[in-house]
C-alpha cells in the first residue's frame, strides 16, 4: 500500500515521537538523509521508560497525546520512533490521526535476510520482546530461524545516561550480552535485532562487549528511507527545529545532546493537556 502525505507545510515537517532520547537515533537517520525536512522531536521523557509500562497504560497514554501533539505542531508525518508503543498502539495512533504515521517494529526481516548461522538475537525492551506483534514478525519472516530474546530496561536507562554525559554503566551492558550469547544456543548468533530505538546510541560498546563479531542491524536507515517516500521531500538539508519534553526539568542535564542537533527551540509538553505549554 503507498501513502503519501498532503503536505500542508512549505517544507514537510516531521515529529518523531518515542518516551526519551532513543527516538533521536532515527531522528539522526532521517537527518542525515539528504532530504528537506523540517525536523521537531517529542519525548515522553515523565513516563520513561515505557518497556516497563502495561499495554493498557501505554494504549491510554501514547494515542491520545500524539494526537493533540499533532494538532498543535501540526506534522505533515509523524514517526513513532518506538519499538515498544509502536508494537502496541500503532493503529490506535494512525486511526486517531489524519496525516501518515511511520511506526518502527522490530528488524526481524532483515536480520534473517542477513544471518548465515540462522540464529538471530533479539534484543529490546521487556514489552517489546514478550509482544504478540513481535511474535508475529517472527513467524511471519524467520520461521525457520533460530530468535534468542533478551529484554532490558537498564540498556534503555544507560542510553539516557550516556547522552547525558553521565558515563556508560557496563553491568547493563554486559548483562545484555550475557543474556544473548550465554543462552542454549547463543554461541551462534551471528546478527542482532536492535529492537529498540534507544540501542543504537550504544551499538558501538554494545558490539565491543560482545564475544564475536556481529551485525547489529537497527531500523534507522530504514525509517529514513520510508519518511523520504511518504512525505516526497526534495533532496536538500534536514532542519532541527523544536524538541518538547513532557519533563522538561530532566531534559536540560542532555542539553549538548540538543545542542549536537542543532535544534531551535526547546519546550515544556504538558502532558495533561496533552500539547506544548508554550506555544511553539
Ligand atoms: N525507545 C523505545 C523503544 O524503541 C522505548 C524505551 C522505553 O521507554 O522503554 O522501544
């Protein structure tokens, strides 16, 4: 099926939504695509992390706010830069919106076009590994393959802490390692399913603490190439415009992570009215 956008803005403008920073490493992905595109961030950082939230909290929380979030910024496509929400409320959120909305679901295409062992690690949130929509990609595209699932809450905690310089905690790293390539079987993983947004922002000490070497495999390029087609941006210079935090207080400590984008503005989202405090 191809969706493309009407597109009201001058320059199609993007919102990229996920509960803190790991939506920034698609959001980097769309950046660097060489497209115009005016770039605004959301982070329903007061609710991280959402791997830890039921699906009943997650389907009340993530629909209604994407909606007035998009009322107000008024997206010509939105992405739900998150693993965990969209395997749970990706319908919810496009029946509630008017403008397309790019969801990103775990890579287990890919990973098992790629693998030569037929052993694939999956490695995500707690929610995300245990979904029925992941079970489904599963049996959907690798069939035949071996998955080894490993759920981690501490990495998605560890990616914040890194862009807020606070220094890299090993033990979840090495906890997530361990978790893969220490179960029955692991020894043979040779490509690894990033299924969470914020992972990529550690594939690099991810794949150093790993006993082989691997393909670490994320969607990033992916959703950058699908926002090309659904918004048919022009090649050009992608432009970080705004970034609102439902908890804004936490979000000044990643203040060279913004910086490093370039963003323009930085708001309050009140998530109660479920919109910016301050008009953007
Ligand atoms: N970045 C998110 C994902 O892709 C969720 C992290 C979290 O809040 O648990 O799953």
């Amino acid at each position: 099926m191809s969706v493309s956008a009407q597109i009201v803005n001058a320059t199609p403008r993007v919102l990229v939504f996920d509960s803190g920073v790991g939506g920034l490493s698609v959001f980097d992905a769309i950046a660097a695509s060489g497209l115009a595109l005016d770039l605004d961030y959301a982070a329903d950082n007061a609710w991280l992390p959402y791997g830890l939230k039921s699906d009943v909290e997650l389907r009340d929380r993530v629909p209604a706010l994407l909606a007035a979030l998009a009322a107000q910024w008024m997206p010509d496509v939105v992405v739900l830069a998150c693993n965990t929400a969209s395997t749970i409320a990706l319908e919810e959120v496009r029946g509630l919106l008017s403008v397309p909305v790019v969801g990103v679901v775990p890579p287990i295409k890919p990973a098992a076009a790629q693998t030569k062992t037929g052993t694939i690690g999956l490695l995500a949130t707690p929610a995300t590994v245990a979904r029925a929509y992941t079970d489904e990609l599963i049996s959907r595209f690798a069939p035949d393959k071996h998955l080894i699932r490993f759920g981690s809450s501490a990495l998605v905690n560890a990616a914040e802490a890194k862009l807020r310089g606070d220094g890299l905690d090993g033990s979840a790293m090495i906890e997530a390692i361990k978790g893969l390539f220490d179960a029955p079987g692991g020894g043979e993983i040779d490509v690894i399913a990033l299924a969470c947004t914020h992972f990529p922002l550690l594939a690099g000490e991810l794949a150093a603490a790993a006993p082989h070497s691997c393909v670490w495999l994320d969607s990033g390029a992916a959703i950058a190439r699908r926002v090309g087609l659904v918004s048919a941006a022009l090649p050009g210079t992608a432009h970080a415009r705004r970034i609102g935090f439902t908890d804004l207080a936490a979000a000044r400590a990643l203040q060279s992570a913004l910086d490093a984008r370039g963003f323009e503005r930085v708001f309050a989202i009140d998530a109660h009215a479920g919109f910016a405090a301050h008009s953007p």
